[in-house]
C-alpha cells in the first residue's frame, strides 16, 4: 500500500548456527514485514504525517459512517412491499421460514404502518419515517440486497465493522487510518463519535487488533468534556519533557522486545495526545457555526438525544474538514433499549423515536457537505447491522418485527457513488434477496476502492498469514459507481 523502504533487524539477533533453508524460509516471509516495522516505527516517531500513495486515483479523501445500532426495518424505510399491506396477518407458510431469521411457518405478514413515496427527480422510494433523509434522495444510493450470516447483534456489528462475525481484526476505520493516515498531523486518522452507548460486539467494533494501537477510534462523547484530560494539567515545557522521557524508555524497551509494534502504537499515541489539546477543543466547540447551520442540524432541539446526536454529527463534518480520515457516529440509546433500532415490539413507536433523534441531522450533513463543496470527495454511510423480519408473530397495535439477515438494506452517499438508485432488490415480500446479492465484504471493498485502495493488496502480516479487511471475500460493485 505504502511505498516501503528500509529494513531494520528486529531486537533478538541472528544467531550463527541458524540452518540456511530456515533462514531462508523465515526470511521469504517476513522481509515485507520487517521492512513495515521500520516504515511504522519511523512513522510513530516522527512529527509529520507520513504521505500516503493510493494503488489508484482516489475518489474520496474521507468516510463518515453512520452507524444505526439495533437493525433499522429495511420494508419500512428504502424498501417498499405493498404485498405485505395487501396479505397482513396471513401466516407466511413454510417455504418462507428461514434458519438465519427469526421465523417459523405461523408468523404473519405485517405491512408498514408507514406510507412510501417516490422522491426527487430520480423517484427514489422512501418512506415517511424518513422525511428529512426523503429530501436529499438524489444524493443516497440504496443497496437494497444486503445479506449478514447470523441474527445476533454482536456477531453482526462484528461483520459490519471487522468482515469477521468473530471479531478478533481490526476495524474498518483502523484499516483506512492504517492504509492512508491523517491529513492533520495533530489529529488521529480514526475518530468514533459515541452517543453514551456501546453497542453489542462492544469496543472490539472501533478497535485495532493487530494494527499497531494508533490506528484504533478515538472517543468523543455528545455532552461535557468531549476527552478525558484533554486540557493540560503541566506546562507545555513539562509535558515535552515527560514525553521525551517516556519516548526514551519505550524506545529502548521496544528495542529489546519481539513485539516493537505495539510498543511504537504507544508512543505514537502519546505524541498524537498531547497534539490533540490544541485541536479538539477548537474542533469539537459548534458554538460558532452559524445559527442557521445548527438548527439545520437539529442541535436546537427539545429533545436531548436529537440534540446529542445533532452535535455529533456536526462535529463529524468539522473533524472531516480538519483531515481526520474515518469518523463514526453511533446513535443514543433510549428506555433502555438492548440496541437503540431493535424494535421487537413497539414498532411504530420505537422507530419513530429513533427517526426523530437522527433522521434531520443526516440529511443535514448530506447538505451541508453538498453545499461546501466536500460531498464529492466525503463517503457517508447510513447502515445498521442487520434488517428486520417482514412478518410478526401476531398483527397488533403494540407488535414488532424481529432479526433478519436475509435481506435488507444500506445507503452511501457521495464519494463517486451514484445518487437517486437503488441496487439490488428482495421478493415480494421483502423476505430474502432475489438480485444482486451483496455481503458486507462487497461493501469493504468497494468504499476502499474509491479511496484508491485496492482491497486485496492492502495487507497485514499477522499469526503466519497477510490479513486484509475483506479477507478472501469481497468484489467490487461498479454498478453503483459514478
């Protein structure tokens, strides 16, 4: 990915009696790893960001994901079944039943409580739930064929974020930060904009495994001090000092370990730390957008989650502009959901309530990316885990749907995706896809695309085998590409 140059020894030497087809066996396999640890440890040390060369032209510079926590109703918002209205109540039979959903032969069809319409000049279909997002529709491409591999939350936050339902790699955000850097020297490459809530899966969504720790999320919280100790308690001179001095002794120790990474991701988290006081607080602080762009947010709002959320994603639109890489916004949790979109019951409720906190803020920051000029060259993805089933177990004014990976749907915006489409399509009923099927892998792959990565050449060698965030899985998806 990175032009490499130079090779540093690592800390335990060759020894004289080493076997010739060992060494050269050890050596075949490592050399562009031995090579990458000089590359790294140079790139934790230094006071510059590390330029980075892209396999291609890129398309985009940045990536906001919007991450929708719980599964959003895919038949209620970017996927319209009127069968569904037409057949409630009706049981669905046993050539629907599914063992990756939760279904079985006696669960009824449910239509949406809520009415689509064709928006834009495009005719997008989207619902009201989705009022706001409706009006920025010749800007969203819908993938409406998205299938995960198991109904559970924490095993498909893992896929979303890791490609692996196992977790145990790193996060999508620490493989662009790791691939690509920061544009600002005093910033992280990674940034995760949490709403108080840490999703299921857990940190290991936002971590970075085996990449060396400065590749991991940063955390900015909604309300409050946005970092822990991000205003200095020693002088400037003193802090410098300490550094220096910490640096020293990691330096010598990670000369004299069998795993310097981990040791320089340390250091180099240090030294973006203490760079990050100049800059966060200036970031993070909205109070001096314009009146009319924080209300275009929805930061105004009596409701307090909205008004999280609105702030969060107005921070992501400035952490961008100030060249952070990859920024994550999560949604609250509220009434003590499990997953804030998990509506197994309460369906209209439930997701009424999560429209209102992050439908206006989204569709605000397609806009006003759209407006400065950085929609073209900014990703912003709008998924949840997982979608939800078309049929309930018993039609009532209190019922839900439950998990559903069979098919359900996703959007992106901007960053050379094609505006005003949708891809791909489920049956009648919404239930499983019947064109153009698309895994997450698809998804990895085609975002790095358009930053000018070639997915399967971006690579980490780790536990004997070059790892990448596809994995052996992944095609790009042209159709979708501007």
């Amino acid at each position: 990915m990175k032009k490499i140059s130079g090779n540093k020894q690592s800390g335990t030497q060759m020894k004289a009696g080493i076997l010739r087809r060992g060494f050269l066996r050890n050596t075949s396999s490592s050399i562009s790893w031995l090579a990458l640890c000089g590359l790294l440890a140079k790139h934790a040390r230094c006071d510059e960001t590390l330029p980075s060369r892209t396999h291609f032209p890129a398309q985009a510079k940045n990536i906001i994901f919007c991450f929708m926590d719980g599964g959003p109703s895919h038949v209620d918002s970017f996927d319209p079944k009127p069968m569904l209205k037409k057949h409630e109540g009706k049981p669905i039979g046993e050539s629907a039943v599914s063992k990756r959903s939760q279904s079985n032969a006696n669960r009824v069809w449910l239509g949406s409580p809520w009415k689509f319409q064709q928006r834009g000049q495009s005719g997008l279909w989207v619902s009201d739930l989705f009022p706001h997002i409706a009006q920025v529709a010749d800007e969203i491409c819908v993938v409406r064929s998205m299938v995960g591999e198991l109904p559970l939350h924490g095993n498909q936050n893992l896929l979303l974020h890791t490609g692996r339902i196992l977790g145990q790699a790193p996060s999508i955000g620490a493989w662009i930060s790791y691939g690509l850097g920061s544009e600002n020297k005093n910033l992280p490459g990674y940034m995760l904009l949490n709403n108080d809530w840490v999703p299921n899966g857990g940190l290991e969504n936002f971590g970075s495994y085996f990449l060396p720790a400065s590749h991991q999320a940063t955390m900015l919280r909604p309300k409050g001090v946005p970092v822990d100790n991000i205003v200095p308690s020693d002088s400037s001179e003193l802090q410098k000092r300490k550094l220096k001095l910490l640096a020293e002794q990691d330096s010598e120790f990670a000369r004299q370990s069998a795993d310097p990474l981990a040791i320089q991701g340390a250091i180099a988290n240090y030294e973006t730390a203490y760079r990050m006081q100049s800059t966060i607080p200036e970031v993070a602080d909205i109070a001096g957008e314009p009146e009319y762009i924080q209300k275009m947010y929805g930061v105004d709002s009596s409701d307090k989650y909205q008004q999280h959320y609105a702030t969060q994603a107005l921070r992501a639109r400035r952490l961008i502009e100030a060249g952070v890489r990859f920024v994550e916004i999560t949604c609250p949790s509220f009434d003590g959901n499990n997953s804030p979109w998990d509506q197994h019951g309460q369906i209209k409720k439930g997701h009424e309530k999560n429209s209102l906190i992050t439908d206006q803020s989204v569709a605000a920051l397609i806009l006003d990316l759209k407006q400065r000029g950085l929609l073209d060259e900014t990703i912003v993805i709008w998924a949840g885990e997982m979608g939800r089933t078309p049929h309930t177990p018993k039609v009532t004014p209190a019922c839900g749907r439950d998990h559903h990976v069979n098919g359900y749907s996703l959007f992106i915006a901007g960053g050379g995706f094609k505006g005003g489409m949708a891809y791909g399509s489920t049956d009648e009923f919404g239930n499983s896809v019947v064109e153009n099927k698309v895994d997450i892998h698809d998804i990895h792959a085609t975002i790095l695309h358009q930053m000018g990565i070639n997915h399967e050449m971006l690579t980490y060698r780790y536990g004997g085998r070059d790892n990448r965030l596809t994995d052996v899985h992944g095609k790009v998806i042209s159709e979708i590409l501007a």
